[in-house]
C-alpha cells in the first residue's frame, strides 16, 4: 500500500494514478525511474518531496499486471485521496497522468 510521501504542508501536491512496481515494493510513491526523473526536475526549479511538495496516487495499491486503474478501484481509493487533499490544502495540484484521473478525481469534489 502507497499512500503518499511528501510535507504534508506542501502548497503543491502531486497526483499519480497509481503505485508501479518499485513503489508498492518500497511503500513510497514515484521512487521508480519516473521518480528519479521527477526528482531532478523538482530539483531544477527548487523543490523537493522532503520539504515543499506532497506526492499522492489515486489508488492507493498496484493494480495487477501494472495495469491502469478500473473504476472502481479508483471509486474505492477517491475518497481517501480527497480527502487527504483537504487536509493538505494545496495551492496547486499537478496530475501526473490526467487522462484517467483528472475527470474522475473533480467530478464529485
């Protein structure tokens, strides 16, 4: 289970879609090569999961065969990102993949 990593005080708050591999295996979101690629470029502009942002996913375990997210896995996971969302408050929010979460994610906020 990854439920998210980060200051929980963060103004900017990262959304993925779901833990891969080396995140379910370590519990900590993005720590894969997509992680160490989002790493450097926080970096480049100042930022860090340690002290300014948050990083959450909409579901909060692997879906087999590293498949996208059903429905209604994502039906069972969205209010626990929303909210953990509440509780952080961020100014910003990226969705690192919009395609499938963003519509879900708003559409009953």
């Amino acid at each position: 289970m990854v439920v998210g990593v980060g200051n929980p005080k963060a103004e900017v708050m990262f959304i993925g879609e779901g833990p891969g591999e080396q995140e379910d295996l370590k519990g900590e979101a993005f720590v894969g090569r997509s992680g160490r690629l989002l790493d450097k470029m926080l970096e480049a502009v100042g930022l860090s999961r340690k002290h300014n942002i948050y990083i959450a996913n909409i579901v909060k375990c692997r879906p087999p065969n590293n498949r996208d997210p059903l429905p209604a896995e994502q039906e069972a996971c969205i209010n626990w990102l929303r909210a953990q969302t509440a509780l952080i408050r961020p100014k910003i929010i990226v969705m690192s993949r919009p395609r499938g979460g963003l519509p879900y994610y708003f559409a009953r906020f």
